[in-house]
C-alpha cells in the first residue's frame, strides 16, 4: 500500500513539473555580436533576471553572433513574430526613421554623460517610432566611445581618399561619402573577413568591436576620435509582449532597466581596458591630429544640420532638450 501510495505520489509530482514545463513560454532572443561581447553577455543577464522573476513561467534564449537572424535581419524578424525578442544597433535602421540615428551623429554626444543627456531627451519619440512599428521597447546600452580604425598613419581626410570603408549604418556611409573613403556595408560578425581579405580597409567603432574582431591582424592604428556612442536597442514584437500576464510583462521591463544601468556601467569600465588592448596587441594608438579632427568634427556639424533638416520639429525639440540640459 506504502508502495502504491508512494508510486502515485511521484507520478503526479512528475505530471505537475510536467505541466509547469509544459506551460512555460520560450522566446529565443537574436543578437549580432560575439557570445564574449559585453553586450551579449548583458542580454545573458537580462534572460537569466526574466526567468528568475517570473519563476521559469518565461524563459529568454540568447543567440549570439547572427546564428538566429543576422543583424541586418534582426529588426524585421521581431517585427514580423519570427522572433518574440531581439537587439540590433537602432542607428542601422536610419533609413526607415532618421530618428533612429540621433545617437551616431558626429560630434553630438561624445562622453558617456552626454550620450545618456541625448538619450533620455530622444527616447519618448524613439518608443514612439517603434511602437508605430508594432515594436515595445525594453532597454538600450551604449558602446564606447567610438573611434578610427586604419592600416597605415592618417594625418588628415586627405589620407584616407579612396580607401574601402566598413560602414554598418547612413552615418558611417555618409562620413565615407563627405570623406571621400569608399563605403562597404559589413556587420559585424563579418567585420574580420572582410578586413583578412582586404574588402574594408579602414572604419569607425569602438575599441570593444576591435578586440572582438582581432583587428590587429590586419589593421595598424586606432585614432581615439570619440565620434559617437551608438546604442543597441532591445525590443520585443509588441503582439507577443502584450500576449503576456502582467505580471510577466513588469518582469520584463524591470529586468530591462537593470540591464540598461548594467550595460551602461560595463561600456564605463571597460573603455580603457579595450585600448589598452588593442596597444598590448601591436596597434598604434593615438589621439588624431589637430588637422583629423577639425575636418571630422566639420563632417559632423553638416550632418547634424542634415538631421535637423530630415526631422523637422520632433528632431529640432530633441536638441534642444538635450542642450538645455
């Protein structure tokens, strides 16, 4: 009797863990960079806080490195339901919403306080865009400061004329075109091919990017320009979010606030540690020269006027809210 008692209690505390199993929800979770890049290892943590606050009712799973989606992809699988969740560089859909590319205009917003003085006034019209979108946003982190990657000493524009340029959103393909450099649309899990095999020569991003991509292999300077701090957006598709109880959607976005500080805080501290390694490994890395940096930060003044002009009163309001600030 002891037996047959015990035997029906673990039947049904196995078809309850089974049922709990059953009712779980699983959202897989595309990203475009390396399981080692912080923002990857940030998007960990931000799956790990939902699962732990809604008690495994939902589980998050972080596809690193384009294996999901690419990052070209990644946006349009979100909105379309392919994937519930998803990062990408917001700045890389410019062209669907010049709003999209506030945070990589030159020159605008070069210290990590500046950039979250410009986010903040920026991010009611950007939830805005996105929600027009069928898109709810979660958080945003930045990268470093970004800087000039070469394979030889750049002294000004002039050096530059005619080199093949990564570009990964308008901003960077509009610097190559007011430099003179030739643009080459490459994401970032392809960044080191593409370098090993002389399809780009040359690029803006941070020191974080050049570690990942071991650019030492193929490039010999950095030039700490500081021209932007991009930031990666995490958004859900807005049918599956709302889909969720309450209690789950809070979960959500209270893990995506504590992922916003967290990966605000780890671009801080490893800012300096990314440079330092680029020198460890060989690269050259300096500050540019006077000359570099009047003609860049030249660029970067029309192209802020380009974005008022496209942007009318919402991108004139978000200026000036960050200026006054």
């Amino acid at each position: 009797m002891k037996t047959t008692m015990l035997t029906a209690s673990t039947l049904a505390l196995t078809l309850a863990l089974g049922a709990a199993a059953a009712s779980a929800e699983t959202w897989d979770m595309p990203v475009a960079y390396p399981a080692s890049n912080f923002h990857t290892e940030n998007a960990v943590e931000f799956a790990a806080c939902v699962g732990e606050r809604t008690g495994g009712e939902l589980e998050v799973v972080v596809h690193p490195n384009g294996a999901l989606f690419s990052g070209t992809d990644i946006k349009r699988a979100v909105q379309t339901g392919q994937a519930p969740i998803g990062e990408r560089l917001l700045s890389a859909h410019e062209n669907e919403n010049k709003l999209f590319g506030i945070d990589a205009v030159p020159f605008l917003a070069t210290s990590f306080e500046a950039s979250d003085k410009l986010w903040n006034a920026a991010r009611p019209k950007l939830e805005e865009a996105l929600a027009a979108q069928d898109l709810v946003y979660l958080y945003a982190a930045p990268w470093p400061p970004q800087g000039l990657y070469t394979k030889k000493p750049v002294e000004s524009v002039a050096d530059l004329q005619g080199v093949k340029f990564r570009a990964y959103n308008a901003a960077t393909s509009r610097i190559a075109e007011l430099a003179g450099l030739i643009p080459v649309q490459i994401e970032a899990a392809e960044l080191s091919q593409a370098l090993a095999t002389g399809v780009a020569e040359s690029f803006i991003s941070s020191g974080s990017t050049g570690v990942d991509s071991k650019v030492w292999e193929s490039l010999t300077h950095w030039y700490d320009v500081q021209a932007w701090l991009p930031r990666n957006v995490v958004f859900a598709n807005k049918s599956a979010f709302e889909a969720l109880d309450d209690a789950t959607r809070a979960a959500l976005t209270e893990c995506g606030d504590e992922a916003a500080a967290r990966g605000t805080a780890a671009a801080m501290a490893m800012a300096d540690d990314m440079i330092a390694e680029l020198r460890a490994n060989g690269m050259t890395v300096e500050p540019p020269s006077d000359q570099l940096r009047a003609e860049l930060e030249g660029f970067g003044q029309t192209m802020t006027d380009e974005f008022l002009a496209e942007t009318g009163a919402d991108g004139q309001a978000i200026i000036d809210a960050y200026r006054a600030e």
